[in-house]
C-alpha cells in the first residue's frame, strides 16, 4: 500500500481487476497543499460478464503536518469504518434491486 497502508472494501469475492468486465466506473481524489493529511481515495464499481458487481474502496494517506500525528490512528479507524460502512451500504443496495 502507500505510506500509510491501505484500506480496501469489497462487496464480492476478490480477484483481479479487469477481469471480464463489462462497465466500470471509477473515481479517485487526493488531498490538495496545505491538508493536514497527504493521499488518495479511490472507488471503483464494476459489473462483470456473469453480471456480478463489484465494489471496491482503496485509501491510502499520510500525515502532511505536525498536528496531523496525533490524530492519525483516529483518522486511519474511521477510514476503515467507511470502506466496511460503503461496502456494506453497497451489498445492501444491490441486494434490493439498486437504482
């Protein structure tokens, strides 16, 4: 992973990405200059040719300032409390048919 790991939630098995994929939609963003935190978050949705989907959440972050070092076991719990939350709230959706 990066610099201070990684966080990775799935709503299916894992395998590789690209596998036989039929749609994907991905979005990245990274903190800017000045954050106190320096890294990426990265989301990925993917509907495979048996019609499966997948869903993935990949974080990765350091701190960026002083201030930054005492906080980061608390931001590192609740970014792997979101990628379990969004992955959950995914199953659950496609579970109910989606949008």
């Amino acid at each position: 992973g990066g610099a201070g790991g990684k966080n990775d939630g799935h709503a299916a098995a894992n395998g590789s990405p690209g596998d036989d994929v039929k749609d994907r939609f991905s979005f990245a963003h990274g903190c800017l200059g000045g954050h106190l935190l320096a890294g990426e978050e990265s989301f990925i949705l993917e509907r495979r040719s048996d019609d499966s989907v997948w869903y993935g959440v990949r974080t990765f972050s350091r701190p960026a300032h002083p201030l930054a070092l005492a906080s980061y076991p608390i931001v590192r719990v609740l970014q792997r409390r979101f990628a379990r939350d969004s992955t959950r709230a995914m199953a659950e959706g496609m579970a109910e048919g989606g949008p």
